[in-house]
C-alpha cells in the first residue's frame, strides 16, 4: 500500500517571530503576480516580482548574517522552504556583491558582448547618471555606488 503524503510541516524554534514579515511579503508577492501590466513594457512586468523575491531574500540574509537574530536551522528551514533564494545569499556574502539585486544582472549570456548589466557599473563611471536595468528595474547595484 502507498505512503500517504501529508502537509504538516515542523517549523523551527523562532518562526514566530519572522511569520509575519514573510506571510506579508507573500501576500505583497501574490498580488504583483496577479497586477495587470498593461501598458508597460514586456520586462516591465516582472520588476515588481523581483524587488520583492530581493526583499524576501534580503531579510533573511540580514536577520541570520548581520543581526544573527534566527538560528542556523531556522534560516536552512527558510531557504528549503522557499522564502528566499540560496544562490542570491551566496553571492552577497562574496566581496563585491553585497548588493547585488538579482542574478541574471552577473550572467554574461543574458547581455550583449557577454559582460554583466549595467546596473552593476559604478556611478562615478556612468555616462547616464540614470538607468534602469532591464531584468529587474534596478537603478543600480555595484558595491562601489
């Protein structure tokens, strides 16, 4: 006979106190999600989506690394769970990529001549002082801004 699958799920010690952040940027994810984009442009319509993913992702980085407010399990519980994004943390605990807004700004196959964004340009080296990216809408994120 099959194993039934259930869905309960054991939260770590201190989920109580970071539920409620988490459960409010969700619900701000799910209603970007469902937010018509019309007359925006194509990549216009996912920026939303990606400045909360960062939101998300940020929060718990800064509540484990810089406030070392949430245990060790409770931030391996967030990431497996899917509150923020493994890969991002990683690259922000690199040098030079503190403030990195998403990951597609760093792949070289997603831009032309295969460099990285040009949110990732320093300001003082900009020969537009404003920009926005087009993956993610982000106005600038080099560590040296």
């Amino acid at each position: 006979m099959p194993k039934i699958k259930t869905n309960r799920v054991t939260y770590p010690v201190g989920w109580e106190l970071i539920e409620p952040t988490l459960r409010e940027l969700e619900a701000k994810m799910r209603e970007a999600e469902n937010d018509p984009h019309d007359g925006k442009r194509k990549c216009e319509g996912l920026w939303p989506i990606f400045r909360i993913a960062h939101q998300k992702s940020r929060y718990i980085y800064d509540l484990y690394y810089r406030r070392n407010e949430i245990s060790r399990e409770l931030y391996e519980f967030c990431l497996e769970q899917g509150y923020g994004d493994r890969n991002l943390i990683a690259k922000w605990k690199k040098s030079g990529y503190e403030r990195l807004c998403c990951l597609q700004c760093i792949q070289p196959r997603d831009h032309n001549f295969a460099t990285t964004c040009v949110c990732r340009v320093p300001k003082h080296l900009r020969e537009e002082k404003v920009i926005e990216c087009v993956h993610c809408g982000c106005g600038g994120c080099a560590s040296g801004d």
